[in-house]
C-alpha cells in the first residue's frame, strides 16, 4: 500500500486493526464479517499490527515486551525461542529495557512482538520510518522469510521502490481512494508516479 | 520521649495511609482517573464491616475477608460501568462523576444510617499494645495495620511485575492504544485495575474503623489525604506512596504536638508545599 | 468539518444582534420583576429566592471556571469563606455589612491571587484537589482564630436595630444585584478579547499559545473573577443567616450545589446554570421533608447528565429550538452542509 504523505495509508492500516471504524462499508476477513470486532480480539483473529512509531512499552523488560505479544495468540509455530532465533541478538537483551535501543533493533521487537500473536496478516505501518537505510534493508531482507511461514503482509510505505520491489501486489492510495492496483512488475513507474501525486484523472477503485 | 512516640505514631498512621492511597495511585497511574468517591467508597466498606461483624458475630478481621473481594466486583462494575463511559466522554468528566458519585453516597449513607459517630468493635485487640518502656507503648491493632499495608504493597509489586495480567496492567498504563493492538483488552485490565484498588480501598476502610470513629461524612477528608500521600510520594510508584503516607502521617502527628488543631492542617501544609516544589511529587517513577 | 475556504461570498459571520436584543429585553424585564418583589410578595418568597441568587451566582462562576477555562474546582468554598468572613470582619469594624459585599468580593479576589500562582501550574486532577485542599486549609485556619469565632461561628455584627422587614428586602436586593452581577459580568467577559482567547484555549491550549494566547493570563483573570463572585456570595450567605460558621461556609456541599446545577443545566453555556438552580429549586421544595434525598436525587442526575448529555438541559434546548439569550460566539449564515468526505472518520490525528 503506497501514497503520499496523509494519501490515508496509516488510516486504512488502523481501521483494519480496529482502532478506527469505517464510516461506512465492511470488513471482511475470509468471508466473515469483522466491522464491529474490538481491536484486541481482531489479534485472536489473526490480525496484527505492527504500529507506526514501534510503540513499544517502556515500564516493560524486551521480553516482556514479547510475551505481551502472545496474550490472544493463536496457536502456531511463533514463540519466544522462534522469535530469538530469528533476532539472536535480543535472547541476550532480553531483560533490559527497550528504550536504549537503536530504532531498528526496536522495529525489531515491535515485529517480534507481533509474530508471537502468530499472525495471519501482518499489518506493517511505515516499516522504514525514521530507520537508516541499512537497517531498512536488513528488514525488509527479512520479509521473505515471514511470507514464506504462510502468513500474508499488509505493508503501509511511502518508499515506492522498496514497497514494489518486495510486494506481489500493490495499491496507490490518494486522498483515501484507490488511484491505481496490480501486479508491481504490470505497472509502468509513470503510471506510478501519476497515481502516486494525482495526476491521473481515472480512479481505479472505489473508496475505502 | 514525648517525641519518640509522636514519631512511632507518625510512622505507623503512614501505614494506613499508604494502604489507603495505593488504590488511588493505582487508578491514577493506570486509567489517569482520579476517583473523588475514594473516601466514600471506603466510608462505605466500613459501615459494611459494621453490618457485618454485629450482624454475625465476627471479629473485626473477618469481615474484611468478605468486605475486600465484595469490594473487588464493586470495583470492577463501577469501572465497566461509569468511570469507563466518563472516560470516553472526556477526562473532565471522570473528576465531575466521581465527585457526584461522592455526594450520592455520602447522603444516601447520611439518610440510610445515624449522622452519629461509630467504631468498630475491635474487642480485645483495641487495648492491646507492646510496652516499650513506661512512657512508650505501640498498640497491636496500628502494627497490624502498617503490617497489612507493606504486605498488600508488596503483593501489588509482585502482581504487576510478575503476573500475565499485571503486565497487561503495566502495558495499557504505558499505552492504552498499542496495548489494544497486541491483544490486551484494556477495559477488562482497566475494570481489573479497579477492582485490585477497591479491594484494597475496602481493607483501608476496615482499618480506618478499627483506629478511630467514622460518620457517613468522613469520605471527602480521607480522600485528601490519600491525594496527599499520592502526591507527596509521587504519582505511580508504590513505594513513594508508603513513604508519602508516612511523610504525612509524621507531619500530622507532630503537628498534633505542637497544638492538637494544628495536626491536620500540618498535613496540608506539606502537601502544598511540595505542590509548589515539584508538581509531580517527590518521586516521580513508572508503574512498576 | 467546516470548510473555512467556503466562507465568503454568499456566506456571512454575525454576532446573532437580534438574539442579544431579545435577550437583553427579557433579561431587563425579569430583572425588573425580580426587583419590585419585595413589594409584591410575602418576605417567605423573597427568602427563598434569596437562596436561588445565591446558587445562580455560584454556578455562574464555576461554570466560568469549569465550562470555559477548563479548570475543575471543588474548593470555591474557600472563597465563599473568604466573602464571609470578609464582611464579618468589616461589620466589626463599623462598616455596612451591605456596602461591605463589594468590598469583600476584592478581598476575594485578592486572597485568591497567590493562590492562583500555586493552583494553576498544577494539571486537571492535582488542580481539583488541591482547590479543596487550599479550602480545608482556609477553614482550618479560621477554626484555629478565636476572634473569627473560631469553630463554634459567631453572629453577625452591624444588623441590630434595622427593622426586618427592611432587612430582609435589602438582602433580597443584594442578593439580586450579584446574581446579576455574575451573570452580566461573565457574559461581558465571554464577549470581550479574552472570550476569544477562553475558546481558542478550550479548543486546542496548544495550538492557542502558539497564535500568541498568554494562556496562563486568560486561566487567572477567570480565576480570580471566580474568587471574586463567590466571595460576594458568600458575602450575601452571611448577610441572610445573620451569622457566620466555618462548617456552613467551608463545606464541600457548595461544590457539590455548583458544580450539580451545573452539569444538569448545562457547561459552557450562561443560561445553563440558571436552568440548573431552578430544577435545584423545584427538586429541594419538592423533596424538602425528604432529607438529603434532594441531594442524592440531584447528584444521580447530575452524574448521569454528564455521562449521557454532556452540554445538559440547556444544550438540548438550544439544540432543538436554536435559541441563546446570552449569544458570545459567532454565526456563519448560508453554509452548505459540508461535503462528507471518503474514508473513515478520524480520531484526532495528531499523537
């Protein structure tokens, strides 16, 4: 999910979360309706976020931090020991505190946080925020290896190339409405760019 | 030696404050809710401990066994039920409906029972007291009560740092939102959060009957102090709470010496000045 | 969801003159009714009214703080204290207990100063309580002076030998006068700069500091004129019960009186509380050989009101019929209904 600065990217990412509600039309997950679930009970679900700006707890422990990630977990192969593996670095972190972290070691357990709810979407809100370039690449190496546990990503990002280049589809957002969708490797990067700033006078899809 | 005592029974009366205000610091770190029926809520648990223990014969101590868990679901639905819709209005609100709840309970307690003073009849234990020496004597029942205090803190500490739903409580004071969006249903851990600081508000009051008279009036005065011993200990950390409960409780007592109507105003004069010291109390500290 | 953009053109911003016209006629009769009372009707009405004065004129005055400064307060009590005491003192000293209102209400207001400077550094919660605080203090250094009374109370000097019947319309005249006071003085104020600055602060303190609104300023003025309107109060309180008593004067019932006429009648709004003493009024004579039940009655509703009808039963009214006596903000005339826009409605983007 692409677009500009306030194109209602994060808006979209929380509505599904449950932070926000839709003015109008539904939610669906798997055919089932979700509109009115409460936001935590959308994690037993199978939705889970993780926020812009990490928002990590700070009265608690890395691990704590963690383990409040598996309060409506469904069951799944993501744990503590599972997510150590993939960070190995936070098992020898894991009593202290997150606020002295680096900004992608914390991006790093707010996803941490969210895989222990075993996730069957991830909803990634402005992954790259704020992160220096290797750290966002670092993670965004790290994405192929969450899809391919079978979990599906929802990533929200305003850097289009690095979105495009890990997405099997793509939507541009402006003003709060699809301008254009499909395959990244379908789409011309003028049409892009048109969708991107508004420029194109078709709207491809309807209103979310 | 005069002095010796006044400080013992400084020490001891902070104990009861503290178990008092650890409610109130708890609903206050957690929800950011300031409950203005705190004082009546506990008036309350205390005519309940009346009805209880002259209506089966029990000693003072077993009533609080049924009062405190009684207390606990009253927590609970007061949150679900009122704090939480005056939350979602505004944080205005929640100060406007606590005081009106305060007013409700204490006319209803004032047309329901006596104007009258009471006290509990705590038997043999009122009486009872170490002998330290000829002039200093500590009575058994406020030892009980600091006891009770520093073992229901210590219970708290634990329950928050240790327990599954204790982090809960510590995430959705952290934030309410991302708290949300891992799992945690913070109006549950909220309603949680009130029932832990009512059933300790229930324990305060059974205290407050055993060390000295109570009238359905008596709400709004123990209020203050327990938002004294908040303040004074700093907002959010239970341990500043103890210390701000005995800050105050010395402050009274030794006030007390110098003229016996100074006592209470002492307190207030303390409170204030360290308001204009440092608005955000002596310690301020995460919940934890 | 105003389009600001929109506004000119076909579209006009007023002050809605002829509601304030209405208004200012109504009130003119009402005052004027309310004033040749004395000579209509038996002193047992006039000493009731009395009363309603007395509540209209608080209400007013926590409304002011509470509905416009957005400070909470539940220690006004410390000012109508102040009020009486104030004249109580200056009776003493010969004065005119009637001319002495005045001058009580500064003495009020000037006791309230550094308070203020204590009191409005301190944030929502630490504010309330330590309004109370500051009155439990007031109240118990009041008991602790004998030549106050100290707790027992003490009558009122300086009323002996004025004939009753006379007392008693002065009194009514001098409790008329502050309400009126309070309700003209709050509405001039609310129309005057500081209204502007009140609201901008209201809607966003942040955002209103930043457009040069000295915040603490505009907080202090209402504070002090709160101080001020609650010390006459007071003032007319002693004056009618011809004596005075720390727990009469100090109580925290005063707030709970306010701040419940208040809420039922609506914050944030001048007529709101003259609304709310009224159902006070009809609630306590309807309940008056009830006890306290008036006041558990009361409180319950207050309680609710807040929860389920924040802008109380005077936000309904002028809701429904579009009416304001006392009109302080603006009108935008030939508006469309603005557009509704794509998308979820959001909850306040800003962190």
């Amino acid at each position: 999910m692409i677009g500009a600065n306030g194109a209602g990217k994060s808006t979209l990412l929380r509505t599904i979360a449950g932070l926000h509600r839709p003015v109008a039309g539904t939610i669906q997950l798997d055919g089932s309706d979700i509109t009115h679930l409460p936001a935590h009970r959308r994690v037993a679900a199978g939705i889970v976020m993780v926020p812009e700006g990490r928002r990590l707890f700070p009265s608690l422990s890395l691990e704590e931090n963690l383990k409040l990630g598996s309060t409506r977990s469904r069951s799944g192969a993501w744990d503590l020991d599972r997510v150590y593996q993939l960070f190995p670095w936070m098992a020898e972190r894991r009593g202290g505190p997150t606020v002295h972290l680096s900004g992608g070691e914390q991006q790093a357990v707010a996803i941490g946080r969210a895989l222990m709810a075993n996730p069957r979407i991830l909803l990634l809100d402005e992954l790259s925020l704020g992160l220096a370039p290797a750290v966002v690449q670092r993670l965004y190496d790290m994405l192929p290896a969450l899809l391919a546990t079978g979990m599906s990503i929802l990533l929200v990002e305003q850097d289009v190339t690095q979105a495009l280049r890990v997405s099997d589809w793509a939507h541009c957002l402006l003003e709060g409405r699809i301008m254009l969708s499909g395959r990244p490797r379908d789409l011309a990067s003028t049409e892009v760019e048109a969708a991107y700033f508004g420029l194109s006078k078709r709207a491809v899809g309807g209103g979310g | 030696m005069v002095w010796v005592n006044a400080i013992v029974q400084g020490i001891l009366l902070g104990g009861l404050y503290a178990l008092f205000a650890c409610g109130l610091s708890l609903m206050f770190g957690v929800m950011r809710v300031v409950n203005l029926a705190h004082g009546d809520f506990a008036v309350l648990a205390t005519y309940l401990a009346l009805a209880i223990i002259t209506g089966l014969d029990v000693p003072v101590l077993w009533s609080a066994l049924v009062v405190a868990p009684l207390f606990g679901m009253v927590g609970y639905l007061v949150q679900r039920f009122i704090i939480q819709r005056s939350l979602d209005v505004s944080p205005v609100t929640t100060l406007l409906v606590t005081f009106g709840l305060s007013i409700v309970i204490q006319n209803g307690l004032l047309e329901g029972l006596s104007a009258n003073s009471q006290s509990l009849p705590s038997g043999s234990l009122a009486s009872a007291s170490f002998q330290v020496n000829s002039q200093l004597s500590i009575g058994y029942e406020s030892v009980i009560v600091f006891a009770v205090a520093v073992v229901v803190l210590v219970c708290l500490q634990l329950f928050l740092s240790r327990a599954r739903l204790g982090r809960e409580v510590r995430a959705a004071a952290d934030d309410q939102e991302a708290a949300t969006i891992v799992g945690v249903n913070v109006r549950h851990v909220y309603g949680v959060t009130a029932a832990i600081a009512f059933a300790t508000v229930a324990l305060a009051g059974v205290a407050f009957g055993m060390y000295s008279s109570f009238n359905p009036a008596a709400g709004p005065q123990r209020l203050i102090f327990a938002f004294e011993a908040v303040v004074i200990g700093g907002v959010g950390s239970l341990w500043g709470t103890l210390a701000g409960g005995i800050i105050l409780g010395l402050a009274q007592v030794l006030g007390s010496q110098v003229d016996t109507s100074f006592g209470v105003l002492a307190g207030h004069l303390v409170f204030l000045i360290v308001l204009a010291l440092r608005p955000n109390g002596l310690i301020p500290a995460r919940l934890s | 969801m105003t389009d600001t953009a929109a506004v000119g053109g076909r579209q006009r911003v007023t002050r809605s003159r002829r509601s304030a016209a209405w208004g200012a006629l109504v009130g003119v009769v009402v005052v004027a009714i309310l004033f040749s009372l004395p000579y209509l009707v038996y002193a047992n009405v006039t000493g009731v009214l009395v009363n309603l004065f007395i509540l209209v004129s608080l209400a007013t005055m926590w409304n002011l703080l509470a509905g416009y400064a957005g400070l909470i307060s539940v220690g006004q009590q410390a000012y109508i204290g102040v009020g009486a005491y104030a004249v109580f003192v200056l009776a003493g000293d010969g004065i005119s207990p009637f001319l002495a209102i005045p001058l009580a209400a500064l003495i009020s207001a000037l006791v309230g100063l550094p308070a203020s400077f204590l009191l409005l550094r301190l944030r929502r919660e630490y504010f309330a309580i330590a309004t109370w605080v500051v009155a439990e203090a007031f109240q118990l250094v009041v008991v602790r002076s004998n030549s106050l009374g100290a707790g027992a109370g003490a009558p009122l000097p300086g009323m002996v030998g004025l004939d009753p019947a006379l007392r008693q319309a002065f009194t009514y005249w001098a409790a008329l006068a502050v309400a009126v006071a309070a309700l003209l003085g709050t509405y001039l104020l609310l129309r005057s700069r500081l209204g502007l600055d009140l609201t901008a602060v209201r809607d966003n303190e942040v955002g209103a500091r930043s457009v040069g609104v000295r915040v603490v300023r505009a907080k202090r003025i209402v504070y002090l004129v709160a101080a001020a309107g609650a010390g006459a109060a007071g003032a007319v309180l002693v004056i009618s019960q011809l004596f005075v008593q720390p727990t009469a004067v100090f109580t925290v019932q005063w707030s709970a009186y306010m701040i419940f006429v208040a809420l039922i009648g609506g914050l944030g709004s001048i007529e709101g509380p003259i609304v709310g003493t009224v159902i006070f009024f009809l609630l306590q004579q309807t309940l008056a050989d009830r006890g306290a039940w008036y006041l558990i009655v009361l409180g319950a509703v207050a309680v609710l009101m807040a929860m389920w009808v924040p802008r109380g039963l005077w936000g309904l009214i002028s809701d429904r019929f579009g009416i304001r006596l006392f009109p302080v903000g603006y009108w935008l005339h030939g508006m469309n209904p603005p557009a509704t826009g794509p998308g979820p409605k959001t909850e306040s983007p800003q962190a």
